[in-house]
C-alpha cells in the first residue's frame, strides 16, 4: 500500500510558475533537438511544440489544435542527464484550442515539451 501511494505522489504533476527574467520574448521553435523531433504531431492532430528564446535563454510548451482537459508540461534535466525535474508548470487547456507552459531557464539545460491527450502522452526531442 505504501508503495503504491509513494508511486502516486512521485507521479503527481506539482505545477510550477515561470522563473525569474523567464519570458516569451523573440519566440521561435528549435528543430536541431535530440532523441526526437519538434514540434510532435499526434496521431489524432494534437501538435505538441517547444519554444524557446535565445534572449532570456528560456524556454516553454505548447499545444495546439487541442480540445479542453488536454495537457502540456515541460521536462528539464542537465546536460549530463542527472537532475530530472518533471511536469514544469503543467497546465491543461481550459477553453480554446490550444495552451502553454509557463517558461523556465534552459540556460545549460535540456529541455523538452510533453502533450497528453487521449490516454496518449508525446514528448519533443531535447533542447
């Protein structure tokens, strides 16, 4: 019982808020990423994106073409693969078509976008 309750709580997206000098500014989608692509095109049409920018040196998810309860969260980790953090600012699209992450530093980082929509998750490769 305990280590299915452990299991729970180590599964549990803990949303996170944008870091500090974190911001949006000269938005574009990196396609040189590893182990994977960007953006990812579900197979029911959901397109899960990361973004990023070279000036704040910050990157996010987004999804789009998505129906409401569908979700996007971002995975970071350091270059050496030590120090996973999971389900970065985890959100779900409320209304509308589409949805993003709050951005986090991926100032010597990996970072990568995950989509979950129809028991299906999809990740970007890393950035």
């Amino acid at each position: 019982m305990y280590q299915a309750l452990i299991a729970l709580l180590l599964l549990t997206p803990v949303p996170a808020h944008a870091e500090p000098g974190c911001d949006y500014l000269d938005a574009f989608t990196p396609f040189d990423v590893q182990n994977g692509d960007n953006p990812v095109v579900m197979p029911n049409g959901r397109i899960v994106e990361l973004r990023a920018s070279n000036t704040t040196k910050c990157a996010w998810g987004r999804i789009s073409e998505a129906t409401p309860a569908e979700e996007i969260w971002t995975d970071r980790t350091n270059l050496d693969g030590s120090g996973y953090e999971g389900f970065l600012g985890y959100i779900r699209v409320e209304t509308g078509t589409g949805a993003h992450t709050e951005p986090f530093d991926n100032n010597g980082k990996l970072i990568r976008a995950c989509g979950s929509s129809a028991g299906r998750i999809d990740c970007t490769g890393w950035f």
